[in-house]
C-alpha cells in the first residue's frame, strides 16, 4: 500500500489530469466524475492545489494555474527524448506528407510530446498535452503490442468494450499482426475518415520508450499507402531509439 503523502500526491495528480484543451475549466461535480473520488478529498486536494496556484477558481469553476509553466521549460531542456526526437519527427513529416506525432504513454492513455503538423490543406492537428485513449489509433496499438502492462492498462480501462463475444480475440489478433509487421495501421478508430500509422520507439529492454505516428484523412492515407509508408515510420522511430543509444546503429536503416 502506498504511503499516505504519496498517495495524496496521486490524486493530486488524478485531479489535474482532468483538465484538457477541450476541458480547460471544470467544476467540482466535473473533478467528481472523472476521478471517482469522495466529494471531501476532492474538496481537500483543490484547496490545496489553489493555495500553491496550482489551479485557479473562476466562479464556480477552476482551471489550471500558470505556475505549471515554470515547470515545462525544464521538463522539454532536461528531456534527452524530445532533444533527440524533434528533427525526426520533422524530417517524418517532410517525407511521407502527414502530420507527425510522437508519444509516450500514461496509464491507459498517450500524451503528444512532440508534433509537427502537415503541409496539406486537409490535415491531422495534433496539439502538445494532448491525451487520447491508447484503444483508438495507431499509437495506442503500438503500446499495447510491445508492452503487456499497456495491454492490461487499455483492457482495464474499457472492459465492457471487450465483453462483446469475439471482441478480445480480435484484439489479439491485431496485436499479433502489430509485432509481425513492426508496425501499426487504424482506420477510423477514433474519428471517421482519420487514419494512422505508427511503430514503437524501443527503449532499453526492449519496450517501447515512445510511440512515433503519422496521421491523415482516409483519402490520401489508406492501406496502400500505409504499406510503403509503414517501413519508413519503423526505420525513423529506430534512429531516434538509436541516437539515444538503445539499439545497435547497425540495426536501423536510413530513412
């Protein structure tokens, strides 16, 4: 059981997780819902995080204060993966024409640490912090195909998406063609007509330090495309492995 100081630090964390882009200020009964916590502790922990200006009250709502940007400086400089990664991601984007995306994975969810949006008039956009599900999207795939902790994280996350009959065979059945082919490709899986392909950063041991994907409408990314862009996708996300010096140089091929 975790101690009481850090387990007060995890909710804390729980309740600040709540705020998004599309969720910037939220409500106690909002907090409530998506925590699942006791009215009391999360009355408790939001009077702690205003009193450090870690969230502001406006009305009857909060939002996130301006002192976690005091944070992000150090959090980006001390970071040897988004150092490396960026030009990368770039270079990604210049080649296959999609908007690229790198991401690491918390609990049943994947952040964006690193984008570079596309050139095209009709794009993907993608936006640093943002959170999206690891089920839904090429990303997510990768995570859950080369990690069994993120497997067991997603499946927990939405059991009853996996009570249907047939529904969990058919995950493993992606899984497996996920780490035959080193890559993975969704079509539609988190909005109609966006499609993604991504492969694992690997980091040391094996499992993925990150996940690098490329996104774009079903018009110019489909399966055929997929198919000549996906090695492209595994050989970047192995030269970022390889410039922080978890796999052999021999092991990846230029892009």
């Amino acid at each position: 059981m975790a101690e009481p100081g850090v387990r007060v630090l995890g909710r804390a964390c729980d309740v600040l997780d709540c705020f998004t882009e599309k969720a910037p200020r939220l409500g106690v009964v909002d907090i409530r819902s998506r925590t699942g916590l006791p009215a009391t502790t999360v009355a408790r922990i939001v009077s702690t995080l205003l009193r450090e200006g870690l969230l502001v009250r406006e009305g009857d709502a909060y939002r996130v204060g301006l002192r976690v940007l005091v944070w992000s400086a150090p959090a980006r400089s001390g970071s040897s993966l988004l150092g490396v990664a960026r030009p990368f991601v770039e270079q990604l984007r210049d080649v296959t024409g999609e908007s690229t995306g790198l991401y690491v994975r918390q609990g049943a969810t994947r952040v964006l640490v690193e984008a570079a949006s596309s050139y095209h008039s009709v794009i993907y956009r993608g936006y640093v912090g943002q959170v999206l599900p690891l089920d839904a999207g090429a990303a997510g795939k990768c995570f859950m195909a080369f990690d069994e902790d993120a497997l067991g994280a997603a499946v927990d996350a939405g059991p009853e998406r996996y009570a249907a009959a047939g529904a969990r065979e058919e995950l493993d059945r992606q899984m497996e063609e996920v780490r035959e082919l080193g890559w993975a490709f969704t079509e539609s899986e988190r909005e109609v007509g966006l499609n993604s392909v991504a492969a694992p950063v690997p980091g040391f041991g094996g499992l993925p330090e990150a996940a690098l994907a490329i996104g774009g409408p079903s018009i110019r990314l489909d399966r055929a495309q997929a198919e000549r862009v996906g090695p492209i996708v595994v050989a970047t996300a192995r030269a970022i492995a390889t410039r922080m010096g978890h796999t052999p140089a021999e092991e990846h091929a230029d892009v």
